[in-house]
C-alpha cells in the first residue's frame, strides 16, 4: 500500500506542476474576474509548494492532499472561466 500511496503522490504533483504551466488567465487585467483567477492560480501554486514540502519530509498523506487541493483550485476556476486551458487530454475536466 505504502508503494501504491508513493506513486499517487507523485503522480498528482506532477498532474498539478503540469496543469499549472498549461493554465493561463482568461479574464483581461485590472478586472475583478481577473484578480480572481491570479488569487485561485496563486492558491494553487502554493499549494504544490506546500506538496512538495510535505513529499520532502516524508508526509506522502498530506503531500497528496495539498496537490489534489491545488488542482481542485484550477479546475473549478477553469470550469467557470478564469482560466484557458487545453480541452483536451488528462489536465482538467472542461469540455
């Protein structure tokens, strides 16, 4: 079980580094819809951060959390349009 708690975790954080790089913010700058998604991708950014924290000092449990958290944070936003993102593929859930 430990081994299969090891490759999840690594497998969300990776999941998580990569949605990062691929999600850009949709709303033009200097709106409120805009300060919105640069709130949502900094929680999500920081909670990789933290992940990778936690993956360092041997906390796999909370290190998966804090990944499937984050990604939570950018798939909600690009669901409701904060973020553009790849439709297609394993990143997120839009259509």
């Amino acid at each position: 079980m430990t081994a299969d708690l090891e490759e999840k975790t690594d497998r969300y954080g990776e999941l998580l580094a990569e949605a990062l790089e691929a999600a850009s913010i949709a709303p033009p700058g200097g709106t409120p819809m805009a300060d919105a998604a640069e709130d949502c991708y900094g929680m999500a950014a920081s909670y990789l951060e933290d992940g990778r924290h936690f993956r360092e000092q041997g906390d796999p449990v909370n290190a998966l959390a804090s990944f499937s958290y984050g990604h939570a944070w950018l798939d909600a936003g690009a669901r409701i349009g904060l973020f553009e993102v790849p439709t297609e593929g394993h990143l997120f859930t839009v259509e």
